[in-house]
C-alpha cells in the first residue's frame, strides 16, 4: 500500500476508500494481517480516477463505470469520453410530473426557489405538472451534488439565480456574435448553422470554464489549507492536567 500510494501519488486513505467503493480491486495476496501486495498495474487506474475527480469533478459511481466499461483502455481514452459519458447519463429522458419528482426525493422548497429564479419552469399546475427533460437534467445534477456531499449550506438553491444572470450576458454575446457573423452568410443552411452553433457555443464554454476555474479552485483549496495551518501553529499548547 505504501508502494501504491507513492508511485501514484495518491494518499493510502484515499486508495483504500476508491477499494470500499469498488474502483480497485483488494490485495492480490495477503502474507500477514497487517501486510499485503498490490497489482502494480493499479497504480495507472488509481492516478486516472483522480485525474477524473481534479479535472471532471466526476462523482466516484460515474468513475467506476467509466472505468468498468473500457477496463483495458489507456488513460488518455479513458479521461478523452469520461466528460461526454457524465453528461450522458446525467441527461433525462422525457419529462417529470411535479409529483414524480417529489416521489423521486427533490425538496418542494428547493423547486419552488428554483422556479422563482427561472431556473425551471412547469408547464401547468398541480402535482400533474410537468417539467422538460431539460429542467429535469438541472434538478439532477443538482441532486447528483447533494447526493455527493454538497448539501444547501454550501450550494444554496438561490446561488443559481446569479448563475442565470450571468449566462443571460453570455447569451447576448453569443446572440449578437450569430447575428453579425453568421445569418448575414448563412442564407438557406440558417437552420443547420443555427444547430451547429448552438453545439460549438455549448462546447466552447464548457472547456473554457474548465480551463479558468480548475486552476483557481486549486488555489483557493491551497490557500484554505494555508489558511488552517496557520491557525492551528497560533493555537497555544495543551497543557498536561496535573496528577
């Protein structure tokens, strides 16, 4: 474990969670209790699925599909479809009665925030109505987080009011880009670009939101350590009680 953990890079608490989770495999020989060897082959997978976690931010259950689902493919194969695959099955098919999302365990007071902000919309009213997939994906992803570990504390359902506002500007930047640049050419092929666009734009903002925030988040993360470490040295030693 100690071998494992150096060559990849990877703490042992962490390799050991990713095997209570079933993305590795256990010892492929225990001689003693406390001692046991590793498949030196484990250390590619271990340093893929924290590449899938930095830079994806993939939940460990996606992971280890991904991962059981191309067992033999390289890393760069596997992180080249991880992102593609995440979105696949995070879309939803069909739409959703209000009451079947409630059935399925989304808060009423988080989808009532959430319809006030227009971040979803209902067509009609009552438990019978219904949400587009589109609206259905939102809330799953939003469930996908709180079912990783980022509860309303952290990520308030009313924070994704300000995630609107600022897709509306972008949206007028990308409106006004297509208006200018392509329609004026486009002539008949209007609806096939308009298409191509919409995919591009997608595309475009999804890599380069990943190219300016994951370096950032990285860090913030160093500074919070910073930050903890700084006042845990300013904490005054424990003193021994007296017997």
């Amino acid at each position: 474990m100690a071998t494992l953990a150096q060559r990849s890079g990877v703490p042992a608490p962490t390799i050991k969670h990713y095997m209570r989770e079933g993305l590795l495999p256990g010892p492929a020989r225990r001689t003693a209790r406390n001692m046991a060897y590793y498949d030196a082959g484990l250390v590619d997978r271990i340093t893929t699925i924290k590449r899938l976690q930095r830079e994806h931010f993939l939940p460990l259950g996606v992971i280890r599909d991904l991962l059981d689902a191309a067992p033999e493919a390289s890393n760069e194969l596997v992180v080249a479809h991880a992102v593609d695959r995440a979105l696949q099955q995070m879309r939803t098919p069909g739409e959703k009665t209000r009451q079947s999302l409630s059935d399925a365990g989304v808060a009423a007071s988080e989808l009532a925030v959430l319809e006030s902000l227009g971040v979803v919309r209902a067509q009609g009213t009552g438990p019978d109505a219904r949400f587009p997939s589109d609206d259905v994906a939102i809330l799953r992803i939003l469930g996908a987080a709180r079912k990783a570990g980022i509860d309303a504390s952290m990520l308030p359902a009313e924070v994704l009011g300000r995630y609107v506002e600022a897709l509306r500007a972008l949206v007028a930047v990308e409106l006004e880009l297509f208006k200018t640049g392509v329609l004026p050419q486009a002539g008949e092929r209007t609806e096939e670009l308009s298409a191509v666009a919409t995919t591009l734009s997608e595309r475009l903002v999804v890599l380069l939101r990943r190219k300016l925030i994951v370096p950032m988040l990285a860090e913030a993360a160093a500074d919070a350590s910073r930050a903890r470490a700084k006042a845990k040295a300013k904490q005054p030693p424990r003193m021994r009680p007296r017997r």
